[in-house]
C-alpha cells in the first residue's frame, strides 16, 4: 500500500493505491482540506496519519453499521464519526475535536454506554462530571458541539430513532466581558512598544481589531498603496498534526463577513512600506538563505520565515510584564478597538462590519455592556417626556472615531529605536548593515569591510539553522532565549566552581 499527494480544485487529496482480497489494483481518495498553496509539509503529515489509519476493506460508517448496534459502544462511534466527517471540517477544527474525543470517548466506553442506549441523563450527568473534575463551562460547552453533531450523523444515517443530545440542556456560560485597553492605556501601550520587533504589528492590530489568524494571513497583494486599502482575505493558523504544531495557511476567512476591505491610513502605509523596503534588502543579502516559500506574507522575520502566531502572542505576554502594563491578552486589543469606537458612539452595525463578525447579534453580545451612549439616549428620551434636562451624550460619528484611532497612532509612530539589533544582526552580533548611509550612522568604518565579512556571517547563519534543527526549534526567538538560558546557566556553574 502507498500513498501520494495531488491537487484538485486547489485542495491537496491523499491518493492510496492497495490491492484488495483478490489482488486487484485499486485506489481511494481522502480529502485533507488543505489549501494547495504553501501547505504542503501540513499535507504530507496529514498523508501518513491517514495511511495509518486506512483501512482498504470499508470505510468507517461500514465498519459502524456492520458492528451490532446494541454493542456499539458511544466512545467508539465518536471516534469513527470524526473520520466520516474529516472532509466538511477545517483541519485545526478537525484536530480540535479529536483531541477532545480522546477524552470524551474513555467516560462512556468505561460505563458500557452504547450508541443505541445512550440516553439525555447519561449525557447530562457527563457534563456535570466534568464540572466536578474542575473542568470549565466552556470545556462542556466544547463537548456538547461535538456530541450533539455525532449523534445528529447518527439519527440521519438511521443508527438511532433520535438524537438524545438534542434534549439535553446546553452548559450556560457566564456573559462574558472582555478586558480592554481603553484611550490612556492604549497611549501608554504604543509609548512602550517603540522600537520592538512586533511593535507594527500589535498597533494595526489594536487599531483594525483584527483577529490573530488575520494578522498573521496578512499578504503585501492585498495591500494597494495606490487606493490606500487594505484588504482581509487570507489567513494563518497554528493546529497540531499527529502531535506536531503545524502553520496552516489559507484563503478562506472565518465566515464571510470577515472578508473586508479596510481604509489604509498615511502613517500605516509608510510603516509598511518601511517594512516592505526592508524585507527586499534582507532578500537580496542572505540570498540563498532567504525562505523563498513566503515571499507573499507581510509578517516575515529577517531570513523570510512566517512569523508563528503563537511568538505573536507569547510575546505580548511578556511584553506586558516586563513593561509592568495591566495585564490582558493579545485578543483582547480586538476588544480594546472595539470599546474606543463604542465610547465614540460608533454604532453596533459599523462595529460589527470594521471587526467583520458574521452578524450583529455578535457583536451586540460581547460588547453591550460598554454600549453607555445607547442607555444615555433612552435615558434623555424619557427626561424629555417628563420634562427635565436631558444630559449630553458626548456621541461621535464613525468619521471622528477613525479620526481618534488614527491621531492614537500618530502619537506614538512606529519609530526604530536607537540601537535596536539590524535585521542582519539578528543572526549575529558581528553582521554590520549593508546599506553605506546607514552603516556610517552606526560604525565609522568603510563600507567594503561589511562586504568582505559577508563569507563568515553566512557560515555562522547556516550553522545557526542547523543547530536549531539539531534542537528541534523552529522558532527563532526561542533558539536564541535557549542560548541565552545556556549562557547564564554556565556562568552561574562557574561562579560556583570560584
């Protein structure tokens, strides 16, 4: 039995050719739901999970139907009902509820539930069994989605009479509030953040309220610096693969609503034309130890590697801590975006299409809470009617928020700081700047000098790379954090030695 990869409607198939019981050739397609387009190292992982998996003489619903249905036991129709619906799923939604499965499953197979006598008590008192074990509302809440689409399955393919989750009570999570910035952190946040390497990053996120897989997705062809838009179509997510974190890349948004064109502000735009300048010197330098496979993102570190959304987030954490910044995390700058427009007076509707949630009641659910101009407005109406003075609401237009979001980031323009490492410095401290005018501002020396340590810098950045393959990095900041850790932990054996 083998198996390849190939392409169709742009989506990468798995293609497995085995002989069957009377040794004819025969082949079988599985969809991996995968883009074509720089995905292809997430495929082949998916490739070998699916040939492990495979089993040539029936497909997984056969092999449901065909086991007595009062001996099928319920944990291990979910595990089969997850490959059934493998190709209508995305892969980091599809790794998401196998993992979760790997849990569910155990409880009922241990209590000898089956399928066909599964009842709405059995999967209530599940949920408060995960309760009682110090699981959270949401975590029932995750597990509720994935049995109720199960058993669904079931009832259509005529396994049961019912579905039996449908009558059960979904957990109630809390409202949630989300945490926020508000306008002096915000100032305070872009003070700060002069000069980081993520710094053009967190502040157009804080000021479109993108989501992190937008940001990470973002690419230089859905920028027009001639119409001065930018345009969100595209994205970038972090899943596990056969226990191995994988970046899947693709052109398809959350839901449709999330697909939007937004207004490209001057001090964006020549940040990111900085940014774009910057990342073709960095390619014509290393050459052939630039990553040519993403040319087209935006967020890119210095030899062309796609930032990892999860060094995004890991680094605003820390980033708040060491500022000594109150503490939120990297989704809540969304939140922050969207509680400045709400104190605007912005309305929910314009909300809801500049943060692009799939409809109103969305938005109108997270952010109602802080939504005190609409209660100002009913409050002066009835002033109104019984006669007193109404109060001034202080409401904006969405022209004049984009007007305070806009002067929030001039106030703190994206600026390099003084002394900060060069993108070539990033693979070592001894690498000069390439570009003469630059190089004269930090180190008087001659220009050819750069040139002539161009041989030793390039060794030291290949043996950098194999050296973090050798440890199984795949993150560059954190192969150097590990050489820092290593440095400090051998400077402090040898003060123990004195």
């Amino acid at each position: 039995m083998t198996g390849r990869l190939t392409v169709k409607n742009g989506k990468y198939y798995v293609v497995i050719s085995y002989k069957d019981e009377h040794g004819k050739n025969k082949q079988k397609w599985a969809a991996t739901g995968l883009d074509a387009k720089n995905n292809k190292r997430a495929a082949e992982e998916v490739m070998r999970e699916i040939i492990a998996n495979f089993n040539n003489e029936e497909s997984p619903m056969a092999q449901t139907k065909k086991i007595a249905k009062d001996k099928l036991l319920f944990g291990d129709y979910l595990t089969h009902w997850i490959e059934i619906a493998k190709p209508n799923l995305q892969v980091s939604t599809y790794s998401a509820y196998k993992n979760k499965i790997k849990h569910i499953a155990p409880y009922f197979n241990e209590r000898g539930i089956t399928l066909q006598n599964i009842k709405p008590t059995d999967i209530q008192t599940y949920y408060a069994w995960l309760m009682q074990n110090g699981k959270t509302i949401q975590a029932c809440t995750h597990a509720h989605v994935i049995i109720r689409r199960a058993l669904e399955i079931a009832y259509r393919t005529d396994l049961i009479p019912v579905n039996p989750a449908a009558k059960v009570e979904k957990p109630k999570s809390p409202k949630y509030e989300a945490k926020y910035y508000d306008l002096k952190q915000l100032r305070e946040l872009f003070e700060c953040l002069k000069g980081d390497k993520y710094e053009l990053m967190y502040k157009m996120t804080a000021f479109y309220g993108l989501r992190r897989s937008e940001l990470c997705g973002m690419k230089w062809n859905s920028i027009d610096f001639d119409k001065n838009t930018l345009t969100l179509n595209s994205s970038v997510v972090q899943t596990s693969v056969n226990g191995k974190l994988l970046l899947i890349q693709k052109d398809v948004m959350k839901n449709a609503s999330s697909k939007r064109t937004m207004p490209l502000i001057p001090e964006i735009k020549e940040a990111l034309l900085k940014l774009k300048e910057q990342q073709d010197k960095n390619r014509v330098y290393f050459k052939n130890g630039y990553n040519q496979q993403y040319l087209e993102y935006v967020w890119v570190d210095d030899i062309g590697k796609l930032v990892n959304p999860n060094t995004v987030t890991c680094h605003f954490k820390s980033f708040l801590a060491q500022h000594g910044l109150p503490k939120i995390r990297f989704h809540e700058l969304r939140h922050s975006c969207a509680s400045l427009l709400i104190a605007c007076g912005v309305s929910m509707k314009e909300i809801q299409e500049w943060l692009g949630h799939s409809a109103i009641s969305t938005t109108a659910d997270i952010y109602s809470h802080l939504n005190y101009s609409s209660k100002l407005n009913v409050a002066n109406t009835l002033t109104s009617v019984f006669g007193g003075e109404t109060m001034i609401s202080g409401q904006r237009d969405s022209a004049e928020a984009q007007a305070l979001l806009t002067a929030l980031f001039r106030g703190s323009e994206h600026e390099q700081a003084e002394g900060l490492i060069t993108p070539a410095e990033a693979v070592t401290d001894e690498i000069t700047p390439i570009i003469e005018e630059e190089h004269k501002l930090t180190v008087k020396t001659d220009f050819r000098e750069v040139l002539d340590d161009y041989d030793k810098s390039l060794a030291e950045y290949r043996k950098a790379k194999v050296d973090m393959e050798r440890l199984g990095f795949t993150d560059y900041d954190e192969y150097l954090d590990y050489l820092e850790f290593t440095q400090r932990k051998a400077a402090r054996k040898s003060d123990l030695e004195m």
